[in-house]
C-alpha cells in the first residue's frame, strides 16, 4: 500500500481515498451520500465509479433503507452523512433494516461531538456513541489520524456486517507511520506508563492525552496512553493489561460520558477486575456553536484538564 499519508490535509481524503482504492479490487462496493458529497468529498469516489455512487439528497433515513436494500442484492455500501443524522435521524432504519435484517451497511457520521464546531448544538452529536453501542453485533470505531482512517475504514468495509465509523471530516495528523499495525476491536499503545493509563478516542482526543502526558511527566507521573480507536468490540484484553499494570484509568471521548467508551471500559472492569476508572467527557450536556478550541476549553476536555483529572484521583 503505497500511501503518503502525511500529504492528507483532512481526515475526509483519507477516507475517500480508501473506499477508492478499494473499490478498484470489488466491484460490490458503492457509496451513498446525503447531499454532502462536497463536505467529505466523495466527488473523487463519483468521478472515477459514477455508476457506483449515489447522491439520496437530503434524506438520511431513506439512504439507510437504499444502503440495507443494496446490501440485500450483495453490494457492499459505505453510506455518509453528519454524525448527527447518521445516528439520530437515521437509527431506526439502520437499526431495523441494516442491523435486525443482519444486512451489511457500513454508515459513516462525520463531525461527530465538538467537531461540528460553527454548525452549534442541533449539528453537535454528543450521544452517537451511545446509541450505537446499544446496537447487537455492531462494530463502532473513530479513528485518530490519517493512517488509521485508511486502513479501519478499509478493514470495516470488508467485514461481515454493518459498521458505524465515527469521522472527524475536518483536520488530521500523523499519529503512525505506513506500517503501523492497526486492527479493528484491538487498542494502540501510544506511550507506556507505570502510574496511570490514559485511554482515548477518535483524533482531539487522542491528540489532548499525548499532549497531556509531557505535563504529567512534569509532575514525576508516568502515564500510558492508548488509542482505543473502536469502541465496541471493546479490546478487553488490553484494557484488563493495564488496569492491572497501573491501577487506574482515565477515559477521554468527545461524547457523552453516558454509554460511551468511558462507561464500556467501567461496565468490563467492575465485572473482572474492579478498578478507579474516571470518565472525561461530555457531562450531560447539549452542544452549543464555537471554534474547536473553544469547545474543548468549554467541555474541559483539554490537555490540561486531564492533568487536573489524574492529580485528583486518589
């Protein structure tokens, strides 16, 4: 795979680019659009396999039912909108007629919690996590730069089943190099650490608890940091390593604290090894319109707040 990652300047090319690729290998692949081809830029899939894509217009719900309907005939589609649409708009249909009909729909929701940004609170899915994690047998992942983007959008396209992804559209970095191993259902280890492990998701995130790890070394705490891009499967064997190695966690996610990666990792822990689990995230709270840099000061999920978070924790 002869990819130059760093020369993405969004996490949208990265994953266009993918289903692009992909598609050249199987032609059962189409994507799905809900008139924002040009916010994810899906125009690049459309130019190349204009028989395979289709612009639904703004009709979520019904590309959800197009999406199970093309699944039922044996094409593999990949269908977009903004995270809010995606999971709230459109979950009974993706429930009933991709899920329950054990169909094979990939939905992907981009902007997910505060990075809607400008677009404020009615745009801002901060519950997304949580809907979709109460779905039976559903795969739900957010990646956290471009590489991963690439190779977890690919791997969810050909599974066996539907998937959510959660996209941050806008914005990327360079977390891994080309031949990082990245699996769906299993954690990265960013940094290793003996006194407290920081897990996150999806790219602010990710990025806030490697940021926040040099401010604890100022503090003589030594934190691990993992990339627990997919939410469910969850990787227990991993969070059930580091439970044991450091005897506490702190859970980072750009959604609701409620249901969400936070809580996954709680509900596996109190069960087979009681564990301090802190959950950092949004606090039973709408979203509300502001810059990227804003919001995270105004939902306290900075590099800093975390820092505050592991002082506290006893």
């Amino acid at each position: 795979m002869a990819k130059k990652y760093n020369t993405y300047d969004h996490m949208r090319d990265a994953f266009v680019d993918a289903m692009t690729d992909l598609a050249a290998a199987n032609k059962n692949l189409v994507m799905l659009d809900a008139d924002l081809s040009g916010c994810v830029n899906s125009g690049c899939f459309q130019a190349k396999y204009p028989d395979r894509f289709f612009n639904v217009g703004i009709s979520e719900a019904d590309m959800v039912g197009i999406a199970a309907g093309l699944s039922a005939t044996g094409l593999i589609p990949v269908a977009h909108t903004f995270a809010c649409f995606a999971s709230r708009r459109a979950f009974d249909q993706f429930f009933l007629s991709a899920n329950y009909a054990k169909q094979n729909v990939k939905l992907v929701g981009t902007d997910p919690g505060i990075t809607s940004q400008m677009n404020g609170g009615t745009h801002m899915p901060f519950e997304d996590f949580g809907l979709m994690k109460m779905v039976p047998g559903l795969v739900v992942f957010e990646p956290s730069d471009s590489v991963s983007c690439y190779k977890l959008s690919q791997q969810a396209a050909i599974h066996k089943g539907s998937t959510y992804m959660r996209l941050q559209r806008k914005g990327t970095t360079v977390r891994y190099t080309d031949d990082t191993k990245i699996e769906l259902g299993r954690g990265i280890v960013i940094k290793d650490g003996i006194d407290v492990t920081l897990i996150a998701t999806g790219l602010v995130m990710v990025d806030a608890a490697v940021k926040a790890v040099e401010l604890l070394e100022a503090e003589g705490i030594s934190a691990a940091v993992i990339d627990m891009h997919t939410v469910k499967p969850l990787d227990e064997a991993l969070v059930l390593e580091y439970a044991k190695k450091t005897g506490k966690i702190v859970t980072i996610e750009n959604a609701q604290r409620c249901n969400g990666l936070g809580s996954a990792i709680s509900d596996y822990l109190s069960e087979v090894h009681p564990t301090l689990v802190k959950r950092m995230g949004i606090d039973d709270e709408f979203g509300e319109v502001g810059t990227l840099a804003y919001l995270q000061k105004r939902y306290s999920l900075m590099p800093e707040d975390i820092v505050k978070t592991v002082l506290a924790l006893k």
